[in-house]
C-alpha cells in the first residue's frame, strides 16, 4: 500500500494549480490519461574553493495538440534551480506532469536544468561533498493500446580536470558549457547517472552508474509494472572523495532532464489520421525553449479543431 502513496500524491498534483496551466476546452471528471515526471539533484558540504559563482540554466517545454472539440489537455509544470556559493551548494527539483481525455490529442511537457560549478584545490588538499538524487515516474491510461503515457528521468552529474584551462578563458568556457555540456573535449575522472523509464506499453526501467570514487550511502529503487497504472521511483545518496598532490582546477557539471507525454490517437476520420500524425512529427522534431525561474514559466500551446 505505501508504494502507492507516491503515485496518489503525483496524480493530486493534478489538480493544484503549481506554476503554469493550460486547459482547452472544458475540463472531464476524470483524466484518461496521465503522466508525470519529478526529479531532485541537491549538493552540499563542498570542501573545495569555489573559483567563481555557480553558473545554471533552467528550461522548459509544453505542447497540445486536439483534434476533436471535446478532447481536453492539461499541463502542470514547476523546475527550479537554487545556488549558493558561500557556503557551496546548489539544487535543481522539478514537478512535471500531463493528462488528456478524448479521442485525438497528443500532450507534452519536459524540462530540463544544468548547473555548473568550478573549484580549486590546493596541493596537498581532499575535494569533497555530499549529493542526493530523487526519481519518480509514473503513468496511468483507461485503455491499452488506444492509449499511450510514457514518462522518462534523468539525472547526473560529471567532474573534469580543467587545470588547462587559463584563468582568463575559465569564464567564458563555464558559460559555454551551459549552452552545450558535452562540448568539453575532456574525458571525466567521476561520475554519477540516474536513468528511469515508464511506458504504459512497455519497457519500464531504472537503471544507475557510478564511478568507484563515489561512495553511496543511501540507495533505493522501486519498479511496479503491468496493467494501466505503473510507476518508478528511485533515491541515491552518496559522497565524492579525492586527494590532490598537486593543485588543480575542477570542473562540475549537473543535468537534470525530465519529460512526460499523453497521446490517445483514434481518428475519426482519414484525413484526421493524416493531420494527427503530422502533427505529431512536429511536435518531435520542433522544440520550443523557455527561460524559467521559481517564479515564472512561458509557455505555448498548439490547438487544432477538425470536423469530420
């Protein structure tokens, strides 16, 4: 019963106006479809000294697409991103979820949150911290396989030796590392990954890695499948440790990512199929982008009427 508790509460989240909300047309009793993605990422306890000011991004995205007057999306959506520098910290948590009722839609919400932060250690000197990490997907439909929900998580973090790096280009590499991550032509001496997967069709997983410098003081996972209510939830704690000979410079880079997405794809009609189906290529090709704070979130929605 108490692994249900998690779900109960994700799906109450529904109905609580959070940060941004967008309804077409009228509101079912009851969604038919439902989904939801939240994810945590927290720092605390760095023994190193932090070179400049953590640096992060924060983004997010929600789209409908309807194709029948009483199909009905909603979107629920709440990133943050928190920083300290003295003393060290940071944090990024979001609350994501979508339903749908109708025939013919398609809904989408997704986020997604980097920080970066860079410290120096001194010859002779440990850096050191605690981190903790926090996965729960979920997803629940009235019938398979008209209808479809997935929710997907993930969440890591990687650590670089930019020793190379001159004092006078540090901070310009630090933001263009917000930009594009991947674009450090370094390989990582430490990680940590958290991956999770819910399809109310299938293919539900959660899976982690690690590198042997991390230490996991707390871990937890929790897979329930089958049926038309499923649901992941995963916690991990640990601890990075590391002794320095030589003075070096560190670089820590932090992804949070998080989607969940609704369709129930039964057209009426033939040229409904053809418009529905192009519609969703566009909605996995295009990509609409927002700035978001705790306190403000942009959002567009897509509405599209056909008659039969």
């Amino acid at each position: 019963m108490k692994q249900y508790l998690g779900f109960t509460k994700r799906f109450s989240l529904l109905f609580t106006p959070l940060v941004a909300s967008s309804v077409l047309f009228t509101s079912p009793s009851q969604a038919a479809t439902f989904a939801f993605s939240d994810g945590e990422l927290s720092f605390t306890n760095f023994s190193g000294s932090i070179s400049t000011e953590f640096n992060s991004d924060n983004n997010g995205e929600t789209k409908a697409i309807t194709l029948d007057n009483d199909d009905f999306v909603d979107f629920q959506n709440n990133p943050v991103v928190e920083t300290s520098d003295s003393p060290a910290n940071a944090f990024t948590d979001v609350v994501s979820s979508v339903s749908g009722d109708g025939r013919n839609y398609i809904g989408l919400v997704k986020s997604e949150s980097e920080i970066v932060g860079n410290f120096d250690i001194g010859a002779g000197q440990t850096f050191s911290f605690n981190f903790s990490s926090f996965l729960d997907l979920g997803t629940e439909i009235d019938t398979s396989p008209a209808e479809n929900a997935q929710a997907n998580g993930e969440i890591s973090f990687y650590l670089f030796d930019t020793s190379n790096i001159s004092e006078q280009a540090l901070p310009d590499f630090l933001d263009n590392l917000l930009d594009n991550p991947s674009s450090i032509n370094t390989s990582a001496f430490s990680f940590f990954s958290l991956d999770g997967n819910v399809n109310t069709l299938g293919d539900d997983s959660i899976t982690s890695q690690n590198s042997q410098d991390i230490t996991l003081t707390d871990n937890f996972t929790f897979v329930s499948s089958g049926g038309n209510q499923e649901l992941v939830t995963a916690s991990f704690a640990g601890s990075f440790q590391r002794y320095f000979d030589n003075s070096a410079n560190i670089t820590l880079i932090a992804t949070r990512r998080s989607e969940a997405r609704v369709t129930a794809p039964e057209p009426s009609t033939s040229l409904a199929l053809l418009l529905f189906l192009a519609l969703l290529a566009l909605v996995n090709k295009g990509r609409l982008r927002a700035n978001i704070s705790a306190h403000s979130l942009r959002v567009k929605v897509i509405k599209l009427t056909v008659q039969d």
